[in-house]
C-alpha cells in the first residue's frame, strides 16, 4: 500500500532549501511514475529559533515561494522536546506543558484540517 500525503520537515537553514528543491523534484518524478495520488499535504518548518533572523527570513521566504503549502504551525527548537526523545517518549506525554508540546498538539490539529477530518470552525 502506498503512502497518500507527504510531509517534509524543513530546517530553516540554507543547506536545507537546497535539498527541499531536491525533495519535490523527487516527489513530481514520484507521482509521474509511480503514485499518481501522493499528495504534499505541507511542508513542515522544524527546529526554529525564534531568536535567530536567519531562521526568520527563510520561513518568510518559504511562506512568500510556497504560500499555504507550508504549515502555519512551527516547530520551534525546544530542550523538551530533545529530553523526551532521549526518553523516548513523546513530548506531549514527557512535557504536556511546554512548548514543543503545544507546537504538536497544534500540528496535529492542522494536519487534521488539512485531511478534513475535523470541523475548520
């Protein structure tokens, strides 16, 4: 069975939107030859740092190249959520209060919407 929505994380680095070119290349040769039916349901911005204007312009320039295709939710960079994975553990279940949790919980909801399956009101 075949995979029908995509996600790419995306670091807002440099080096990063080098490969994300790289990516979707993949991903148009991918539906042309082998899954007609994959959609890119959005592309995630990870590890942000809200203190970093590097970090900020490339998520103003993904949001201007590729409009609503990338996520209004971020992933902002968190110890918590680095603690929870040497846990392994979710960060929800490790930190509920934190965050990187509210960062999930919020993704999870777009992600929903995004799949229609919960009432955009």
């Amino acid at each position: 069975m075949a995979a029908t929505d995509l996600i790419i994380p995306v670091q807002p680095e440099v080096a990063s939107l080098y490969g994300l070119v790289s990516i979707l290349d993949t991903v148009a040769v991918i539906r042309r030859k082998i899954n007609r039916e994959l959609n890119l349901l959005g592309m995630l911005v990870t590890q942000y740092d809200r203190r970093t204007t590097l970090h900020a312009e490339i998520l103003e320039a993904m949001r201007k190249q590729y409009g609503e295709t990338v996520f209004s939710t971020v992933i902002s960079r968190s110890i918590r959520v680095a603690e929870s994975m040497g846990r392994k553990t979710d960060v929800v279940s490790y930190s509920r209060n934190s965050s990187g949790a509210a960062d999930y919980r919020s993704l999870t909801r777009e992600i929903l919407s995004r799949l229609n399956m919960v009432d955009n009101k």
